[in-house]
C-alpha cells in the first residue's frame, strides 16, 4: 500500500487548525471548544480553549454505552505471581466508579491532587480513571521509589491524598510500600490528608488510624450499594495530570498534560502511527509511572476502544527470556510498544531467538521501540526472529506521543536502520546550530520543534511558567528544544544520536556517542553498549564504551576489547580516538530502562555524584567503578 504520509502532513501543515479540528470529532465533549487553538493564552498557546470534556467519559462510559460492554478492556497478567485477570468495559466501569465514589466520601474534589503510588495492578489503572473521572489531579510516582523522593513529590503536587498498595513484586522479593510511604509522609512538609491502600496478599500493611483506608473494602461497599459517580464536566485546558521527569535533582520538574489536547492526539496517534482499530489488544510493555504507561497503557487504548495489557514481569527471569511471546500468544496481542533495552535482555539471554518458536504469535503485526536509541542491530535481531516490522520512534515524557515515527496506518515508508523515519504531523522538526541558525543536511544539530507544540505536549510545568520557558524555550526563540542532538537526511529522516549532554567533544570534533554506540553493537558478542567521553588532558574528551556480553561467550574479555577499538577505529576512523572499552556484567539504568550515562562520566571523572533517584539497583555502581579502575580509569 501507497503511504499516505507525506499527504496527510501537508495536509497539517496548510491547515493545522483543519487538521486538528477533524481530529477532535472522534473525542465526546460537553460543550464546544471556542476555537481549535488559542495563539494568545499560556506561553505558546492553547488546544481547544472553551471546551469543556471528561477523559473518563471517554475512555469508558461512551464505549459501554455504544456496543463495547462485553469487550475486555483490561487484562492483567502477572509472571511473578501468577495471577491474571480481565476486565470487560462495563466492568471496568463499576469498578472505576466505586473507587471515585470512595475518593469523594473522603474529601477529594475537583481540581485536588491526588499522587498513586502503585505497582502494575488492574488498581493502578482504576485510580487513573477514578480522578479522571471526578476532575482531580493525579500524579503517578513509580512504584518503589524511596521516601525522600517521593516526599519532593508531594511537597511540590501537595496532594490531598495519596493511593497506594501494600506491596510491589519483583522477581525473587516483595518490595514493602507503606513504610516507604509513611517515611515520605513524615519526611514531607506537605501532609496528605487521606491515604488510600490496596492489601495485596504478599504483605498486609498496617493501616494508621483516621488518615488510612482499605481502598478494597471502601470500593465493595459502595459497589454493593450501587453507588453512581457521574464524570465531572473539567475544561478542555484543565490539567489531567502532572507527571515528574525521571531522574530530576533538586525541585522535581512536573510536566502538566491537559484533558481535551491530550485525548485528540492520542486518539488519532492509536490508528494513524500504530495502525490499531477499535476492538483489537493492544500491549505496551511499561510501567504506569512512566509517559509510555500513561499514554499507551492507559489512555490511548482505552480511548480507541482497544484492550489494553497491565504486566506484571520483566522481559526476562519471570520465567524466561520467552515470557513476551507467552503474552503475545495468550491474548492474541497485535502490536507490542516496549524499549529496545527490554529486547537486549530478551536478545542476551535468548541470541538465537529459540523460545519463539514455543508460541503461536499468528495475531501479532508489528513491534513498536522507544524509550532509548534503538540501535540497528537489535531492531535486525527481531526483525529476522519474529518476522513483523520493527518500528522505532521518538518522543518524550513532554510530548506524550511520537514527534518521529513510520505511522503503520497512514502506510508504512521505507524502514532507514538508526532512524525513527519522519515527523509526525503537529510536529514542523527543524535542526539548528548552537547559535540558532538552520544546519545542512547530514550536519550534527540541536533537534528543536517549531512553535506551537501539537496537542498533548506539556502546556507548561505544574505552578511554574518561568521555569518551562527557562528549560524548553528560551535557548531557541519560536521553538521547543528537545534537548537531544541529531541531523535529519536529505529525505527528510531523523537521527536521533544523543541527548545533548552526551555529544563529546574530541580534540575540536564533535562526536555523537550513539554513533559508537551503533558500531559497538554490531560486534557478534556484544548483547548491549553503552558510550560515555570522559575527561582527557590532551583532547578535552576522550570516548569510553562499555559493553555486555552474550550469554554463552566465553572469549578473552582482553581480546574481545581489542576486536572492538579496531572495528570502531575502523566505521568512524581515527577521528573518534576511541581506545577504551570496558566489559562488565550489566549496565546502570533507571527502573524505566534509560541508562544512566551522565552517571557513569561522572564516576569516570571522579567527580562527586548523586545516586539516580530512578536507578533500578545501586550496586551496579560499584561495579562499574571496579571495572574502571582495572582499565586505569577513574
């Protein structure tokens, strides 16, 4: 099939109100927007001003009550545990309303914040909805996190309540919540009125008189009495939620998302980029306290009538490297979104692909990558294993959806290795000098996105304007920066290379790290690479990679470091001065996958660091630092 791309972008761009406003008849409103956007309110404008909508509503309540009653919307599969569940429309309905009538018996309305901290169960995604539903702020804070960061989080939200569960379940131990939560409670200036707990079997917490509640018991009564909630009419450019940037220091940063932008970019995002209908499973393997979960766990799907998948597990080790194929086959699954991070796992521990022949995956079309630079090799890997188009694409926690992808429903384009493909409509992507002026094609640039952002990107962040343009607008007047560093081709393509903190400086040349990075990988030992510059007296910076094995090689680390200076030496030439590469058992990454490169120059520099408030296990650190230390580094 012919795509309709380059089409449809034009399209956008000759008329983007046009464009939008078409969008936006998929969305139920309450009353009617005054225009489509407003050039002159908030720091660039604002989507659908006027309007006034409930994204509850539309994620539930339309859908039971046009012909989806029966239809699963939500199913839960827990590896770890074992247990599993689904959820029909109109039960998850039922549910989602006993819990917004439990909020509102205990004084949360329209307008408070409400922070969730809770692991991947069906109750996390109810608590979403249930503020939804009634107008109330949520902020979700990964699961886990420890008591002073989740204390940042409530001093700057000040939430008038906070849903939590007993218990998070990793593989091999259960993660107690409560005294997390009550050493964040004491911690915090801010003191929460209500707390709301979900008793998990693992662990029964001990509820603290007045201000604790048994969120399941609180639900079965007003479930038993028939209790209705109706949704809450909220203005289109009201705040659905406020969402905290991982790995913040200092003030956390809280990206706000509104409610009616938010729905129309995500509602065209589920057919137009990922080429889903209404009825279909839709799987985002994440977690809901990152953007993925929030945007394509939660809403999205719910919003096209999909079904959508709540995993409790990891891509490897519950059981094994096969586990992904297992879901896919059980419930008939059509697209999977997760992060090339999860399939190096899955690549490491499984290089021939053998547990994939295990499985039916008949209804499976297409596999989705964000989150980190997809490099070509992993995306080669599942391409030749799984036989689907591997899609990479780019976005941020700021943006909500794609800014880059190849949209699977608009028709597929051309699949370039190492790009997300094309801009997206909403998004006039341009790359500019350090100074502000437009770069040739192929030239290393600052990725900017031309003003106004499309709907679903962050209007500001939450009580704090000054900052946002600081931090988004102010470096490049008229654009958005992104922060990241790449060259767009002569078609139009986009390389996405680095963050812009990663591109190092090597006797006078600029170098993008994920350049290397992409040669490293290639190696036929390598499972996954990461590189950082570390200072050098002669060049300024010089580069360092690190790398993890295959499972099942057993080569000399010595050899296998000397094959990959030579191969780099080679694909980029003596200009990258690469001369360091360093083997170690696992890389250092948040609980979301993103490594944590500034993290790892930092020890190499020996300068003094903070540990990573989102960092998955902390004695990784020490092991990097021992590796270093035997290649004289640090």
């Amino acid at each position: 099939m012919a795509s309709r791309y380059n089409e449809v972008y034009e399209g956008w761009k000759n008329d983007p109100d046009g464009f939008w406003g078409n969008a936006a008849e998929e969305i139920d409103w309450f009353t009617p927007y005054d225009k489509v956007f407003d050039a002159d309110s908030g720091a660039y404008g604002r989507w659908f001003p006027g309007a006034t909508c409930n994204t509850c509503y539309n994620c539930l309540d339309r859908h039971v009550e046009r012909g989806r009653p029966g239809q699963a919307a939500l199913i839960y599969d827990s590896p770890i545990t074992g247990r599993k569940a689904s959820y029909t429309y109109a039960e998850l309905l039922d549910r989602v309303k006993a819990m917004s009538a439990v909020l509102l018996d205990n004084g949360v309305q329209k307008g408070d914040r409400v922070i969730i901290y809770m692991p991947m169960i069906p109750e996390a995604v109810m608590a979403m909805l249930a503020c939804a539903r009634i107008g109330a702020v949520h902020s979700v804070v990964f699961g886990g996190f420890a008591s002073k960061e989740l204390a940042t989080r409530i001093d700057d939200a000040k939430p008038t309540a906070i849903i939590s569960a007993s218990c998070g379940i990793e593989p091999g131990r259960v993660i107690a919540y409560k005294p997390l939560l009550d050493g964040a409670i004491d911690l915090s200036t801010h003191k929460p009125a209500k707390c709301f707990i979900v008793q998990r079997e693992e662990v029964e917490a001990r509820l603290n008189g007045e201000r604790d509640v048994d969120m399941l018991a609180a639900m079965e009564a007003a479930q038993s009495a028939g209790r209705d909630v109706p949704c809450v009419p909220v203005a289109s450019t009201d705040p659905l939620y406020i969402l905290y940037t991982s790995g913040t220091t200092g003030q956390p940063k809280g990206v706000v998302r509104d409610n009616g932008g938010h729905m129309v970019a995500l509602k065209w995002s589920m057919n137009a980029i990922y080429g889903i209908d209404p009825g279909e499973v839709f799987w985002a393997a994440s977690d809901v306290g990152w953007v993925v979960g929030h945007s394509y766990i939660v809403y999205a799907p719910l919003l096209h009538g999909c079904t959508t998948i709540v995993f409790e597990g990891k891509p490897v080790g519950t059981p094994d490297a096969g586990v992904f194929w297992r879901v896919i086959a059980e419930h008939n699954v059509a697209a999977l979104f997760t992060a090339p991070t999860a399939f190096r796992a899955i690549k490491r521990d499984d290089p021939k692909g053998l547990l994939i022949s295990d499985y039916d995956l008949g209804t499976f079309r297409t596999l989705f990558l964000a989150g980190e630079r997809a490099d070509p090799d992993t995306i080669q890997w599942a391409e030749e294993h799984l036989k689907v188009p591997v899609i990479d694409h780019w976005w941020q926690t700021e943006t909500a959806w794609a800014i880059a992808a190849n949209p699977v429903g608009l028709g597929m384009l051309p699949v370039v290795y190492g790009s997300p493909t094309v801009a997206m409509p909403g998004y006039d992507v341009q790359i500019l000098d350090d100074a502000g002026h437009p770069v040739a094609a192929g030239t290393l640039g600052n990725i900017v996105v031309k003003l106004p952002l499309p709907p679903a990107c962050l209007p500001t962040l939450w009580q704090n304007d000054e900052r946002f343009k600081e931090s988004y607008l102010a470096e490049f007047p008229g654009y958005y920066k992104t922060a990241d560093a790449g060259y767009m081709d002569e078609n139009g393509y986009l390389f996405i290379m680095a963050r812009t903190d990663d591109i190092i400086n090597v006797a006078g040349h600029r170098l993008s790290t994920g350049g290397m990075e992409e040669v490293l990988a290639s190696h036929p030992d390598v499972a996954e690479c990461a590189v950082i510059g570390i200072h050098d007296q002669l060049k300024g910076q010089a580069p360092c990679g690190f790398v993890v094995l295959k499972s099942g090689v057993d080569r000399e680390h010595e050899e296998i470091e000397k094959e990959l200076v030579g191969l780099v030496r080679e694909k980029i030439g003596p200009v990258a001065a690469f001369k360091i590469a360093v083997t170690v058992d696992r890389l250092p990454k948040t609980r979301s996958g993103k490594i944590l490169r500034g993290t790892m120059r930092q020890i190499a520099d020996g300068e003094e660091y903070r540990m990573p408030a989102t960092i998955d296990d902390p004695a990784i650190l020490d092991e990097i630092m021992e590796a270093l230390k035997e290649h004289g580094v640090g």
